[in-house]
C-alpha cells in the first residue's frame, strides 16, 4: 500500500509538472528569441495583397446609366433585398450574390447578358470592372457607372477552434486575428505555433504554417485573409495524454483517480 501511495504521488508531480499548459505557449504576438523585436508602438508598414479571381468565385455586377441613376439613385437594388441577402449569408457561410451574381468558369470567363463571355480569370476587381466596362461601351452609348465586387471573403475554421466552421465576414480585407475571433478564438490546447493556412491560387492550393505567437507574423503575407482560406488548427500533445488545460482541471483529474482506485482497493479488502 505505502508503495502504491508512492506510485500515486510521483504521477501526481509529473502530471502537475508536465501536463499543464504553459503562458508562452498560449500568448499570441510575442517577441520571441531569434526573431527581430517589434517594439509597441511601432509603425508596421505592409502592402495588402489584391485579390486575383479565380474559378470558382462569384462576382456581383452592378451596372447603371444616368438614366437609371436618376430614376432609382445611386443604388438600384432595394436596401431591404439586401439585407435580406445580407442575413442569408451570415447564417449559411455562402456567397450573398450566389442566386444574383456571375460565377467564374473553368475558363475564367463570366457570362454576361448580350455582351456574352467576359475572361476575369486572375484579374483585381479593379482589373475586371475596366474590362466589363470597356465590353459594354460596344452596345450602350450612354454614360455608364459598372461596380463589381466580391460577396465578402469566405473562409473555413477547423480544429481547435472555439466555433468552427464556414464563415463569411461583409468587408473587404480582414486579418487572421480577426477571423479566429470571428470564429470564437482558438482552445486552450491548440498549437498556435503550427496553424495550417490553406490558400487558394489561381494556378492550384499551397499549404502554409503560421506561427501566431511571434509577433513577426504582422509582416508576413498571411497576415491578411483572402477568400476562400481554410485555416487548420491542431491540439497540443496534452489532449492525447489525457491531462487538464490548467492546473485545477488537472489536479481536478488526478484527485478523480486516485478516488476511484481508493475505492476499488477498498472493495479488494
């Protein structure tokens, strides 16, 4: 019995030593040891990447003449159809302009009325509105006005994250922080020195890791999220040894075994 009870105690202190969760592991933006230090305080300067379409994606093309402006305003879509629009999607994690818009083929071509096939394949927004308009100008004389944009940047959460799934955020650009937010943060036992991003190019996907903990990450070009990102989250070996994420859910553990062995030892007796 005394060796027994011996036995229990060294656990106890390798369970307490190594199976709780340090800060350093836990905190985000460090000024980790080895990386250049980014002092508080201190302008980051960066360029936000332009998003290319690719196949796949789903465009809204809006196009008005004066005419239309004068009779409807600037905007000729009802402000409650797009709320209505608006609701869906923050509910589904679809496209907004899925039943409205125009998708990109395999060819990188949209399909317009009258104008036909228009190629916006890795083209900016920007890029692809001249096009669309320049396309236009052969059938309309007026003066014309040609928006275009994306329905918000689509991303997917999974692993450990608080509330995983499909998400769609109605704004142009977005950081990594604020869609792990948007998706709950991540749990106590995720790497987040390890987070797999999953990025869609136009010529195929590539796989990239993303340490959240060093502060280094604000200057990286994966600080911004693009459409149609996949972020993947693994848990730290702690989930397999079966240990608390802190002490007390630890210790909490620990007490719940020895309880229960007591018990059954003493039901040997």
């Amino acid at each position: 019995m005394r060796k027994l009870l011996k036995g229990l105690s060294l656990s106890l202190v390798f369970l307490l030593a190594f199976g709780c969760i340090s800060n350093e592991r836990i905190i985000y933006l460090q000024n980790l040891e080895g990386s250049q230090p980014i002092e508080d305080g201190e302008l980051i300067k960066y360029e936000i990447p332009e998003y290319k379409l690719q196949y796949n994606d789903i465009i809204d093309v809006n196009i008005q003449t004066v005419e239309d402006m004068v009779q409807f305003g600037f905007n000729n879509k009802p402000s409650q159809m797009n709320a209505q629009m608006g609701n869906v999607s923050a509910q589904s994690g679809g496209d907004i302009y899925y039943m409205t818009g125009y998708s990109v083929d395999q060819k990188g071509n949209i399909r317009l009325p009258i104008v036909g096939d228009v190629n916006v394949r890795e083209k900016t927004l920007e890029q692809a509105r001249i096009i669309i308009e320049e396309s236009l100008r052969k059938y309309v004389t007026s003066e014309l006005y040609v928006k275009v944009k994306l329905g918000g940047i689509r991303y997917s959460a999974l692993g450990e994250f608080r509330r995983p799934g499909k998400f769609v955020v109605l704004q142009d650009r977005m950081t990594i922080f604020e869609a792990i937010a948007n998706a709950g943060d991540l749990t106590t036992v995720a790497k987040r020195d390890e987070v797999l991003l999953i990025r869609q190019y136009p010529e195929g996907t590539r796989l990239h890791r993303i340490n959240l903990l060093d502060r280094q990450v604000v200057e990286s070009p994966f600080y911004f999220i693009q459409p149609n990102d996949q972020l993947y989250v693994e848990p730290m070996k702690v989930r397999e040894t079966g240990t608390g994420e802190n002490t007390a859910q630890t210790l909490a553990l620990v007490f719940s075994g020895i309880t229960a062995l007591a018990l059954i030892l003493n039901l040997l007796k």
